[in-house]
C-alpha cells in the first residue's frame, strides 16, 4: 500500500499557494530519470497548473521499444475551493491518487525497479477551483473547461488510460473503498476487464466492485445531460480503452467537502494503479477484451458518435 506517498502528496496540496512547480518539485526528487512538465493555463475563471509525468520504462517507446504505454489520469475540478472554503477539498483525491502512484513509480525506477513500458501521470492542481451547484450535491468546478483539461491530460501515446476520480456524490455506488468501470472505447461499453478486476481484489482484499454507468456518462460535458462526474471525459478524447477507477464512499458526499479525504481508500487507489501499470507495460493485463470490440464494431458498426457532442451539440 503506497500511504506514505499518500501521505506526502496530500500534506503538500493542502495548501493555499500550491502550485505545479511544487509538485513537480517532489517528483523529480524522488531520482533521476523521469520526466516532469508543468503547464500553467489561465482563464477568467482562474488558473491551474496542468503537471504530466513521465516513467520511462526498460523496453517503452522513449528508450527505443515496443512496449505498451499505460496513461494515468488524476481527475479533477480542483484541490481546493478558496476563498469561500478552507483546505482540501474530497474532489481532490484523484490528484493525490495519481501523483502517489508517479512518486511510487519514479522511486521505483531510481532503484532499478523499471517497468517494461512507459508510464504517463497527469492531472492538474487548482488551489482555489469553483464550486458548481449539483445535485444530490455540490460539485467542484474548473477554471478551464473539459476540451483544455482533455488536450492536457489525454496523450495520443497512452496505449490504454486508466481515470481516477472521486465518486462519492451519488446514490449509485455506497461503499467505502474503490470501484471501477467496465472498459469504453470509441462510444462503446464493453464488459468490465477480468484482469484489473483481479487487481481490485488483491490490492484491496475483497470482492471487487464495479461502478454501473450510462450511455450519457461517457459523452462530452456540454450536451446538456447528466454525467456521474468526469471519471470517463478521457474517453470522448481517445481511440484507446478508457477504465475509471472510482473512489467511493457509504454515503453522499459533495467534492467541495472538507475532512473527507480517506487516506487508506486513497492508498489503494494509488496502488491500483502502480499494480495496473506494471501489468499492462508487461502485456500480463489487459483492459479490453479485443475480440469482443472488434465483433461489436463489426455486427452494430462504431459508436465514436457518442464521443462528440451530438446533433444538436
């Protein structure tokens, strides 16, 4: 369980002046050999500083390879909504989840521990986010819009990317822990991956639990029908299998909250992720199953149409 890196990523983002810079800062001390970008994006609505990193990986494509590349998607309005609310806010824990599993990896290859592929880490860190009004609860807004967090976060190299997400405002899933999606590709819902729902079982030592969604989940925000959150907006930007790991919680709760950040739920999170990235890299996981894909491309034709904004979009 990776909760000393949890531990460190949420002590640093619970502050009023964080910036990417400071994270950026942390991840390059983890050893040398990853690479870091920071990316600041301003907006009348505010700003937020984008941060991608790099694991390189023995046989990824950055050293010459053939190996598959995982993305890592940290999914957020932001880590804080100040000045109207005081410290870290439950929306941020997709951030903290992904940036404790980049500082996992990164000591990881300092120490000779070097997975077979690349590994790409993003999110975005908002001390001082909106609040947007939903219901059953408050949501966290953004100062930058689903298409500019969509370019920053979702590389055409991520052979498959895996979103990490708070979910914990809704009546759909109730129960502490970790849930994940079954895989979307091009506008499809294909059956949940038995391989990460293997991982889900031995990080967090219990039946898995898999997060129902809608067709309208997996469209644009913008169309003007309700979405669960934006675990699965990767998905309206890429080819690639999108799975979403969803942090949940027994009852309701809004992103905008405080005091809700539960560092062991988040710690799974984190490891789920190190776990999926050394399976997928290796070719030992898979978060598709290919021949079904390709047999309901071939019966029902593509349903990329979900990925836009539709007709009247």
């Amino acid at each position: 369980m990776l909760l000393q890196q949890v531990l460190t990523v949420l002590e640093l983002l619970d502050a009023p002046d964080v910036e990417g810079s400071d994270v950026a800062s942390l991840l390059r001390g983890a050893g040398p050999g990853i690479d870091v970008n920071v990316e600041r994006v301003t907006t009348p609505k505010g700003r937020t500083d984008f941060v991608r990193t790099l694991v390189p990986g023995r046989n990824g494509r950055t050293s010459g390879g053939a190996a598959r590349t995982l993305g890592v998607v940290g999914r957020l309005g932001g880590v804080g909504a100040r000045p109207g609310i005081t410290g870290l806010v439950s929306d941020a824990d997709g951030a903290i989840a992904v940036l404790a599993a980049a500082l996992k990896l990164a000591g990881m290859h300092a120490r000779g521990d070097v997975l077979e592929g690349d590994v790409i880490v993003t999110t975005h860190v908002c001390p001082d986010a909106p609040v947007v009004e939903h219901d059953p609860v408050p949501f966290m807004g953004s100062p930058v819009d689903m298409p500019t967090m969509n370019r920053h976060e979702v590389d055409g190299a991520m052979d498959a990317v895996l979103s990490i997400d708070t979910t914990r405002g809704n009546n759909v899933l109730n129960a502490n822990g970790i849930a994940i999606t079954p895989t979307v590709r091009r506008g499809w819902i294909l059956h949940p991956s038995r391989s990460l729902l293997s991982v889900a079982e031995r990080v967090t030592g219990a039946a898995p639990r898999v997060l129902p969604i809608a067709a309208a989940d997996i469209t644009p925000y913008g169309n003007g029908l309700d979405h669960i959150n934006s675990l699965l907006q990767p998905a309206t930007a890429t080819d690639a299998p999108v799975v979403g790991l969803a942090l949940t919680s027994a009852v309701v709760v809004a992103g905008s909250a405080t005091g809700a950040n539960r560092e062991l739920d988040i710690a799974m999170a984190a490891s789920f992720a190190v776990e999926a990235a050394k399976g997928f890299t290796d070719g030992s996981i898979e978060f598709q199953d290919l021949a079904e894909y390709e047999r309901l491309e071939r019966l029902y034709g593509p349903m990329s149409r979900l990925q836009g904004l539709g007709a009247s979009g």
